[in-house]
C-alpha cells in the first residue's frame, strides 16, 4: 500500500475570527454530504480550543464551512483541561456522536498534563456537551504520566480503545520531554475503561514517542496508522513526527512494521520536515488518510489516498 497526496488544506484559520494559528490533529467525522474535521487551533501558544470544518465529499480540496466558535469550553480551574481540548477520535452510534478528545492543563515540574475527555452531541455533531468534568482515560497505578490521544473503535460488542500512554519525562537542555507508547484499553459502554496497562505498540527504546493511533478495517484485517519521533531536536531536526504503522487479525496484538506505512516527508514544502497526527477514513471505495506537516500542524493539515 501506498499513500498519494492529495495536497493541503490552507487558509482554515483565517476563517477563524478568534484563532491565532494551527490546525492541529484532524479527527473525521463523515456525515452524508460532507466530511466534517475537528481539529485544535490557538488563540494563543499556551491554549488550545477546537473547532471545525467541513469539505466537500466530491471535492475535499473544497472548504464548504468554518466553524468560528470553540465546540468545548476549557474546563474549570484545577481540572484536566483547564488548558487545552484537542480532538482525537469519534465514534457515531445510535444517533450519539462521541468525540473523545485530549484535555491538558500546565503542570509545575514538569511542563503538563494530558488524559482523555469524552464529550457527546445529539444533533449530529454540530454542538457537543461534556459527558463528565473529569477523564474517561487517567493515570493508574501503572500509567503515571498521561493517557490521550485515542483512537477508538466500536465493533457492535465491544469499544475498543488504542490510546497514547506517558513513559516518562526526560530532560533534555534544560526541557522535560514526554514519551508515550500506544496502550489498549476496553469497554462496554463507551465511559467506563478497563486500562490493563496492555501496550500494543511499543517503543523501540527509552526516548521515542507514539501518539494519535488510528485504526480501519480492510478486507478483515485491522490496519493502525500512527506517528513516532525521537526525543532529541524534534521540533525541527531529524527525529521530528514520521508516521507508523502495525496490522493486526484480532484488534488486541500487533504487529509494527513501520516502513510499510507508505507515506513519509516530502522533498520540500509544508511537510517536508514532519508528518504525524494521521486520521483515517473510508469514504466510498476510497481511503484517505488526513495529517499534519510541519510544525505540528501550525500551517494546517493535508490528506493523502490510498493506493493499493
């Protein structure tokens, strides 16, 4: 398999009265006329709100809407997303939409927190409410760091969640970083977890980071699309986001095999130093895969199809 690309996705802030940049980690939402994407933007660097656009399922280069109003407010004082609400995985059952999205507020010691927040519309996506004040998806026990940035998965049984788990903080030049492997947890009802500590995707060694899975099915085989980077000069060198990716015949053990991924930087322009925060989706006959570039996203995203 491989990705074509198809392009980017400019300008989404500009419509955008109250946003300053970024549009960051696209999550889909394919309703029957248009593919909605949420994504996180900034009205400053040190806060994050999401909003959303819609593109032409005919012609996705084709913006029909931009949503200038915030879906979530940031939460109370204290809270897990005092300071950002970033989108990450959305599940459309018997009429719900739930949006599960990472929440993050500034911590001291180390630069912040991030867990995993459920919010819920009944009219199709266009307005959301907060299941719960806190998180669906905390630390335990075992996890001690983070758990965000999910992808989720209903198969008519069971909610299947793959999500970003924190390793640890490391400090490099004077700055703590964050590392993740990918973790499962599962649920009856979509709010009440089971996170067994049962890492699916593990790191290659003690400084990589793996966030934003994202999961389909093709011709009964599970397919898991993923970013991975190092913990040294990330920001702009050459450990920044590259995507990854794993199979797997049962949603619980995989197998990574990350140069099949089939999509990598490009020679020169917005994601020639970066790719990460992939999205996924079926749409017709046809897979598209939404990312990021670089910057983690602070010019927008593009989107790529698949070529088998």
């Amino acid at each position: 398999m491989k990705w074509k690309k198809c392009g980017q996705i400019k300008d989404l802030v500009k419509g955008i009265s109250w946003s300053e940049a970024y549009a960051q980690v696209p999550t889909l939402l394919l309703k029957e006329d248009r593919l909605r994407v949420f994504f996180a933007t900034r009205p400053r660097q040190d806060m994050t709100l999401t909003s959303y656009c819609d593109l032409d399922l005919n012609n996705l280069t084709k913006v029909l809407y931009i949503h200038d109003k915030p879906i979530l407010p940031l939460g109370e004082p204290g809270t897990f997303d005092q300071h950002g609400i970033m989108p990450s995985a959305i599940v459309n059952k018997d009429g719900l939409i739930y949006l599960y999205y990472s929440g993050w507020c500034r911590s001291v010691g180390v630069p912040y927190n991030n867990y995993t927040g459920l919010a819920i519309s009944e009219d199709g996506g266009n307005t959301f409410v907060k299941a719960f004040q806190g998180p669906v998806l905390d630390r335990t026990r075992y996890e001690l760091f983070s758990a965000t940035s999910p992808d989720v998965y209903f198969d008519g049984a069971t909610w299947h969640c793959w999500y970003c788990s924190g390793t640890n903080w490391h400090k490099i030049n004077d700055k703590f970083e964050h590392t993740y492997d990918i973790k499962y947890a599962s649920s009856m009802d979509g709010m009440n977890w089971d996170q067994s500590n049962m890492v699916s995707i593990a790191q290659h060694n003690s400084y990589e980071a793996i966030t934003k899975p994202t999961v389909i099915e093709l011709n009964g085989i599970y397919h898991m699309w993923y970013c991975y980077r190092g913990s040294f000069g990330f920001r702009r060198g050459n450990e920044g986001y590259k995507i990854g990716y794993a199979t797997s015949e049962d949603k619980i053990n995989w197998k990574r095999a990350d140069e099949l991924s089939g999509i990598g930087t490009s020679e020169s322009g917005w994601d020639n130093e970066m790719v990460g925060y992939p999205a996924v989706v079926k749409i017709g006959k046809d897979v598209y895969m939404f990312y990021n570039g670089n910057n983690f996203g602070r010019d927008g995203f593009g989107f790529a199809k698949l070529e088998f």
